[in-house]
C-alpha cells in the first residue's frame, strides 16, 4: 500500500508498528511525532520512520493513516485537536491504548465529522522502552483487538488491517465494552492482585526480615507484573473502573468462600478449589501470547564457582541471544546451583538450550 502514515508516539510499540508497516508497504511514508525530541531523533537515525514530524497540524491533513501510540490520557487530548483539523475523508485513525470504551466515548468528535477511528490494542510488549527496543517481530502470533464502532464500513476495517499485516498479528474484532471486560478479567485484574500480594509482603516484611529473603523466586514471577509503569496503571484503572470494581466485588466474594472453608475445616472443597483451578490454567494454550507478555525461562544446573555465570551468558552473546533476566535461585558449595534464564520468545530459549547443551554438560529444563 502506498500513502502517509503518521505515528504519534514512538516508544516501544508505535516504534514497532512502524518498523512492521514500513516492511510490508515500504511505498509508504513513515512520519514519526513525539514529546521526546531525541526519541524522534534515535527513530529518524535508526530508519524506523522516514522523517520526524514538525507537529500534529502540519501533518495530520495530509495523513491517510494515523496512529496514536500515547498514553491513555494522551490519547484523549490528541484526538480532541484531531477533531479540529481538515483531515483526508478516507483517513483512518487509530490507537494501542488498553483501553477502549472511554477512549471509544471520546472519539464522537471525530464520528461526527466523518472520520473513521478505530480502536487497536496490540497485545504484545517487552520489558524494555523506547524506540530503541522497538522490533518487527513484537506482535507476531499476538493477538490485536480492534474495536470499530457499528458506523464504521467492514472496508475501513479491512484496509486497517491491511496497513497493519506486517505485525503478522491475529486479528480480532470486538465491541470498545467486550474489549475492556476481557482485559480487565487477564490483563487489569491480575495487575491489581498482584501488586496486593507485594503489598502484603511489604506489611509482613516489618515484623519479620525473613519475609524478603524467601520472597524471592517464585514469589518474584508471580508478582512481576507488579513492576509495571505506575502511572499507566493508575490511568487505566481509573478508565477501566466499572469493569474492575465488579471483578474486584467477585474476587472478595470468592475470598470470603474460602475463609469460610477454612473456618469449617472442609477439606474436600478446599481441595476441589485448587483442583479445578489447575485444571483450568494447565488448559490454558502454552505457545499463544496472551494479553501479559510472557517470559520463557530456562533453568540450567550450573556449578559453584567464580565466572559460571558470564560464563554461560558468554556463549549466549557470542549467539546474539538476547536475555530478559537472570537470577540464581540456589548456589552452597560443592552444590549445584540452578541458573534461571529468562527470554521473551519460545524459540530464544530453543536457541539457548541448544547453545549450551554445545557448549557445556550442564543438565537444563524447562518449565510451562
């Protein structure tokens, strides 16, 4: 496809949509804006869009597609100055915001003029930022829920799509209020649950310095996510608040059920409680990405002694394997420690396991 795309927003994602869009249509023209002058900069220098934008009034008018990869709040302002602009009549506006019914609520200014926006939300991220961590490869085989309003023609949707197939992403489309309940269940939820359970590690950590010792390991990877960006949390909450509240009523009901299983000492149904859980979650699809960005770790028997460690990221490099994260979750003397590796694909920890199982006669796993 050949036309004007401008992207508002160049950290990781809008960054990575353009490297996608700028593959499949390289016809295209990638404009880039952002708030950091020298992410535009590092953009322009590493080909990730053609040219850096002067500002959204220069560019938005003469744009065919225009993407809004801000922050929530941000968002919301950038399409109040869209709706003032003469804009093309068949441009396409679009955002990656996680969520959709507010943003979609705002977005009437355009609607009424005849502008078609359409929700995104590309599931996919990484734990790096910025326009430098930017990959074509970040959303392949993720899912990218689109939200258009029943104005909205299918063929607007299907030339969306067309701009957006070099992401190689799986496509789904849902109503702005389907979008936000669904992310709310897999994606809101389990961020306010676990930055509850980091919490109460904290309040227990004051009586008993023994608590941050043991919390590491496991109770490290079921927390992760509560190292996310606050402020991004705060504003998605506060958009998604409906949604949350009713999930948050369920989850202090459910809470409630079990103390009640425990004050009667049921063991039966506090067995059935875990039982249908396992059942359900070892159901789950392992290679899909979901709506949390997934890392694949590798545990590797390493022995006690001085290097071991660049030894074995050493071989890694020398590969261009790239790593998530590294911890060691046991190591005494004349033991073997297990070296956790974490990588952000399936087939990274495919390459690495077969790199060290070259190298070294150290036994790995892997762990789903």
């Amino acid at each position: 496809m050949e036309g004007r795309v401008l992207i508002i927003g160049l950290g990781l994602i809008g960054g990575s949509l353009a490297m996608c869009i700028k593959g499949q249509h390289p016809q295209a023209e990638l404009i880039g804006l952002d708030a950091d002058k020298n992410q535009m900069d590092l953009a322009k220098m590493l080909g990730v869009i053609d040219r850096a934008a002067v500002s959204i009034e220069a560019e938005a008018p003469e744009a065919d597609l225009i993407i809004i990869a801000t922050p929530v709040l941000a968002t919301e302002n950038i399409i109040g100055l869209l709706a003032t602009l003469q804009l093309k009549d068949e441009v396409i506006v679009t955002d990656t915001g996680s969520t959709k019914g507010y943003i979609s609520t705002k977005a009437a200014c355009l609607r009424s003029k005849g502008i078609a926006f359409i929700g995104g939300h590309p599931m996919a991220g990484s734990h790096k930022s910025g326009v430098a961590a930017a990959k074509r490869i970040l959303f392949e085989n993720a899912f990218y829920l689109l939200t258009p309003e029943t104005t909205v023609r299918s063929e607007t949707v299907d030339r969306l799509k067309a701009w957006l197939s070099g992401t190689r992403a799986k496509f789904l489309d849902v109503s702005p209020e389907e979008h936000d309940y669904l992310t709310g269940v897999v994606s809101h939820f389990p961020h306010i649950i676990a930055a509850s359970l980091v919490h109460q590690a904290s309040r227990a950590d004051e009586g008993n310095p023994l608590v941050n010792r043991l919390a590491a390991g496991g109770f490290r990877d079921i927390t992760r996510i509560a190292s996310s960006n606050p402020q991004m949390w705060r504003d998605i909450l506060l958009q998604n608040r409906e949604v949350l509240i009713s999930l948050l009523t369920d989850w202090q009901d459910e809470m409630s059920r079990v103390k009640e299983l425990l004050v009667a000492n049921e063991q039966d149904r506090i067995f059935d409680f875990f039982d249908t859980a396992k059942k359900y979650r070892d159901g789950l699809p392992v290679s899909d990405k979901g709506a949390i960005p997934s890392f694949y770790d590798l545990f590797v028997d390493v022995p006690d002694y001085p290097g071991v460690i660049s030894e074995v990221t050493g071989y890694l490099a020398m590969e261009n394997i790239s790593i998530t994260n590294i911890r060691i979750i046991e190591t005494r003397e004349d033991i073997y420690g297990v070296l956790v590796i974490s990588f952000q694909t399936p087939d990274d920890r495919a390459r690495a396991q077969e790199c060290i199982g070259k190298k070294t006669d150290y036994e790995m796993s892997v762990a789903e």
